[in-house]
C-alpha cells in the first residue's frame, strides 16, 4: 500500500472545506445516505471527511484496523473502482463491517498522491440496494481527479517548502566553501533553465496531447509563409474535425478521448518534420501543416490515410469506438494570413460536415460565403440580445371537422436588409454559434405563455414546439420546461415537444433520461419527420412517444405515388397497434385530406387548413373560429 511518506502532510482547512462541500454534493446529487473521503494509514484506515446527511452513521476521524474486509481497503489493495450492490446476498462481502452500521451498497475509487502513494479513497455508500449508474461513477470518477489534483498542490508545497529548507542550510553551512556555492548554484541555474524549458513546452503545447495549441500552430504558420518560396513551393492546412468528440469526451472522459487522438496520430505515421505539423487548435479538432514542393500527391495520400484511419475501430477499457470525421482544407496564398488560413480551413471542414463528402477545399467563392455566414451570425446575435425574433403559428386541426385543437410554433426573423428568415436556418445558425440555448428559450417562453392564453379560449389547445439536438442534451432541460410551466401557470398536457432522430442519436442515453423526466412532467411528445429516419420504428419503443409526425415529404407525392400510399398507411397501421396519435402535415388538398381520414389521421397541419402566420393574425383567426362556432379554415 505504499511507503506512507505523506503522512504527515496536512491538508489545509480551505481544502478541507472544498471537500466536505465535494462529499456533500455527492450524497445529494446520488440521493445516498454517505459520502465519504478516507486516509490510509499504516495500520488502520480513517475517515477524513463526511458528508453532512441525515442517518449518516460516520464521523470524522473514525478509525478501522485494515485487514476485516472493509470495502475501502480492497479498492487500495487492487488499484480500481469497486461497486457492490448489495452485500447481504454476497458471500465475498457479507461480513464487511460496514454492514453493521447498515451500509450494504458502496461505490469508490482510489485516491493517489502525485508521486503514486497512496491517499486513500472516496466513495459513496448505500442503506438500500443500488446498482450506482454510469453517471453517478462518472461524477464520483469527476471528483477524484479533482482532488487528487488538490493533492498534487499540497505535495507540490511540500516539495517546495522542503526544497527551500534544504537550499536555505547548505547555504548557512557552506558560506566558507566557495566553491561548493558555486556548485550549488550552478545546478540551481540548470534547474531553472529545465523549468523554463517545461514551461516553455507547455505554453505551445496541448497539455492532453502533446500537439502543438493554437497559438504556436498559428506562430509556426506565419514563421513558414514568411519563410517558404511560393512560386516552387506550398503550403496546405488541413482541419480534421470529429463530430462525435464531445460525446466521447462524456461518456469516456476527456483524458480517453485525448489518447485516441494520439492513436489516432500514430496510425497516420508522418514523422514530425519541417513539412508536416500536428497542432490541436481546439478540444474536438486537430490541424496538419503540410508544405514543400510537389506536395499533391502527398496532400491526396494524407487524405485517404486520414479517412481510413478515421473509420478503423479504437479501444476504451476494452470497449470498441468510432470517430466520425470530416476535413477541410486550404492551400495557402501568397500574402496569406494565418488566422485567416486556419479560420477557412476550419469552415471547409464545417462545410464537408454539411455536404455528407468525405473532404472539402476551401474556395473563393467561399469567402463571399464566409463573409455572409459570419455577417448573419452578427445580425442574430443582435436580434436575440434586442429581442427582435418573433413566432409565426400553424394551426394543428382535426381533419375531419376543421376545428383548431392546437398550434406548431416556428420561429421567424424579420431583419430589414435580409428579410425573413425561417425556422430551419435560424435554428441551423443559433446551434452552430452557441446561441441555441437563448434563442430555445425565447420560443419556450413564448410558445407557453400563448398555449396558456389560448388553453382558456378553447378546450384542449396545445401548442407544438420543435427541440433542438443540443437543447436535448442538457441534461436540466426538463427542469427548465418544468420551471417555465409552473411560471406560467400551463398544465404539462398543453405542451408538445417535436423531437427529430437527429436529437436522439447524439446521446441515447441523456436523450432517454430527458425525455423519460418530461413524460414523467405530463409534456406530450412527439417523435418529428417520422419515416425519414435511418431506424424510426426502432425508437418508438426506446423512448416514452405519444404520438408521430409523418413527414410532409410523403403527402407531397401521394397523388401520384403509389409507394408513398402505402407507406402513409403502414404508419398509420403500426401506430394504431403502438396507441400513437398520428398527425400528419403538408396537406394541400381535399383530395389529400380524405385519403387520409379514411386511413385514420387524427390530426392535419397544411396550407389547406392554414399557411404559418403571426400572433396577432393567429389569434384572430382562432377567435373567430370559436366566436362562430363552426368550421373555419384560413386562406391567403
């Protein structure tokens, strides 16, 4: 178990206070009755912090001699994270000791000083059978590395303070040995120079890595166009980006996914060279420089070493991986800038993860794109800061008798020099620069604070609104609908989340989480463009759905398409088997409307009932309809 030269290494009370709030949070977060951190010591092992529960049958300082059995000692002994479910029905930890203080369930990890001795563990344990879920041993995992990094600074005092005690004596006992000082000094200036050197290393390179970071990829970038000839030479950048990183990186850890990039590096080969250059400008994306003469030929053979290296498998603890990758690339220009090169190379690989290729050059006519691109970015930056968007409805009818039951929201923005923009590119733009949570909100807020206004006109009026992928993914998005049905005083039942596959496929498990909470709420879901997906049947038994959306794709060709018949009418079967609502949308014609009456559509959206249209035009309309009492439909 270690030399137990920390010992007497005291953690300071600042520390102290950051891990009891760390040991607290866990036990709430868990909703466990214990959380504790613990200190081996030669003979025994001590609890060193507490959380502050109820029932909670620790205290500080209480003390177990090593050798009964105890769950903490055998995570020590074996290096790795133990979890017991419950120990009474298990003969290897049935007599734990723990047991007799009513703790049958533990989940903990091994605590190290920097220099691997050990500290001790943190763990958490149960009075009740709990088989602690991935995300629960990812947070305690979270915590760990949080604390050992503590550890890492206490030691490094220590290190430091002893450093300096033994520095300060050999001076007071060498001062008539002049030589000796100068000795000493001379090894003292050579640790500085190798501190300067690591320093000077880490402010240029990725600390996961080892690939150069931005900053010195654009230094190396701008040293070489000044340097090369560009009328015999060039220089290509080249952006592998990875769509998948950020669900690696959660599932895994952000530690896993930077030594599959380093697999990923080896298995191109290319020897780091004065014409080929690894740089990691971001946390999900890496960068090659690539420059010389007649490097085409070269550039092409990256290329496809890039891409079959990317669709290989890779290994986690033993668990298959893939990367999803796309490549942009530029050839630099004389006169050339290298913000500017790393900037486009960047979009060209946005712009190959748009087009489904494998690869795309950055162009001319892309800097016009660019320009636009980024210029829009502005504009809607500004409109949601000065609340400039706005919702259009479309009414949601009961074919069969026109009646109005409820509403999709769809966002527009009126901008005096673009003009309208719809639903689909606002949404696109406000997920790719990081606006989706304000712009989400703001349809949230609205959308619910006009179901309440019209639940109180007509009985039953729900009101639709589409999720975005990445809304989806914050795993306190059902609390944040949650909060804002209880602000606005809405019923659940009067909202309708649409949700497409691509929302789904990100993350299953956060994705199934969140909405299991929102069915859970009373929030209606449904599953949006069904039948376009790549395995939509295979979801409506995963997730908690309550009705589908066939997309308009298939009313479209219906008259006169035979297959796009029959597969309207084979939803409709399997839902009518599963007890889904079906609405269908893009009807626009009578024709199409009875067809699918007859097929059994419970619910229409289309021109033939209403075109998307302001509040106030809504609302009037949606008065009218219910002032009259009869049918209404809405033409333009």
């Amino acid at each position: 178990m270690g030399t137990f030269q920390t010992l007497d290494y005291k953690i300071p009370e600042s520390m102290q206070r950051s891990w009891q709030n760390i040991v607290n949070l866990i036990a709430k977060i868990a909703e466990v009755p214990t959380s504790l951190i613990m200190r081996i010591h030669p003979n025994h092992i001590e609890v060193n912090t507490v959380s502050e529960t109820q029932n909670n049958p620790y205290r500080v300082g209480d003390k177990e001699e090593l050798g009964h059995g105890l769950y903490c000692e055998h995570v020590i002994q074996h290096k790795q994270e133990l979890v017991v479910a419950n120990a009474l029905p298990d003969k290897a930890w049935c007599n734990n000791p723990d047991i007799k203080l009513g703790m049958i369930s533990y989940c903990g990890l091994p605590l190290y000083w920097p220099n691997g001795e050990t500290f001790g563990t943190i763990c958490m344990l149960d009075s009740r059978e709990n088989l602690f879920s991935d995300t629960y041993r990812q947070l305690l995992k979270t915590f760990k590395e949080a604390i050992e990094a503590q550890l890492a600074v206490v030691f490094q005092q220590h290190k430091l303070l002893r450093l300096n005690n033994e520095l300060k004596n050999r001076v007071e006992n060498r001062t008539t040995d002049l030589a000796q000082m100068s000795y000493s000094l001379t090894k003292e200036i050579d640790r500085r120079k190798a501190a300067e050197r690591q320093v000077n290393y880490q402010k240029n390179h990725d600390q996961g890595t080892g690939f150069l970071n931005r900053a010195a990829l654009e230094a190396i970038l701008e040293e070489t166009l000044e340097s090369f000839d560009h009328d015999s030479q060039s220089l290509v950048v080249i952006n592998v980006g990875f769509s998948n990183a950020r669900s690696i990186q959660t599932k895994y850890g952000f530690e896993a996914f930077d030594d599959v990039l380093k697999e990923f590096r080896f298995r191109l080969g290319h020897s780091e060279s004065s014409y080929f250059v690894t740089g990691r400008p971001s946390s999900n994306d890496l960068v090659i420089l690539l420059w010389g003469e007649d490097i085409e030929p070269k550039v092409q053979n990256l290329l496809d070493d890039i891409i079959h290296v990317s669709i290989g498998n890779f290994y986690i603890d033993n668990t298959e991986a893939h990367l999803h990758s796309y490549i942009g690339i530029v050839q630099a220009q004389e006169n050339g800038c290298a913000k500017q090169l790393l900037q486009n190379a960047c979009y060209a690989m946005l712009l190959c993860k748009e087009s489904g290729e494998p690869y795309c050059y950055f162009s001319e006519n892309h800097i016009h794109e660019l320009h636009n691109h980024n210029q829009l970015e502005s504009y809607l930056l500004q409109a949601v800061r000065n609340d400039d968007l706005m919702l259009y409805f479309q009414p949601k009818v009961l074919p069969y008798t026109h009646k109005w039951i409820g509403a999709e929201a769809l966002l527009r923005w009126r901008h005096p020099v673009l003009g309208d923009i719809s639903n689909e590119a606002l949404i696109h733009m406000a997920e790719q620069n990081g606006l989706i949570f304000e712009v989400g909100s703001f349809v949230l807020r609205t959308a619910i604070d006009k179901a309440k206004q019209w639940s109180e006109l007509v009985d039953n009026f729900k009101i639709a609104v589409n999720i975005s992928p990445i809304q989806l993914q914050n795993v306190n998005f059902a609390e944040q609908i949650e909060h804002l049905l209880d602000t606005f005083h809405l019923p659940a039942k009067f909202l309708e989340l649409e949700v497409t596959e691509s929302a789904l496929i990100a993350d299953e498990v956060v994705a199934r989480n969140t909405l299991n909470k929102l069915h859970e709420i009373g929030v209606t879901l449904s599953l949006d463009d069904f039948g376009t997906g790549y395995a939509s049947f295979s979801y409506l038994k995963k997730y908690p759905f309550d009705a589908i959306k066939i997309d308009k794709s298939f009313v479209q060709q219906m008259d006169n398409s035979e297959d796009d018949r029959a597969i309207i009418c084979s939803i409709i079967h399997i839902a009518k088997k599963l007890e889904l609502q079906v609405v269908i949308e893009g009807i626009e014609s009578t024709q199409q409307e009875q067809f699918l009456i007859g097929e059994g559509c419970d619910i229409g959206q289309g021109y033939l009932y209403g075109k998307p249209m302001p509040c106030n035009e809504f609302e009037q309309s949606l008065f009218n309809q219910n002032l009259l009492g009869g049918q209404y439909t809405y033409s333009s």
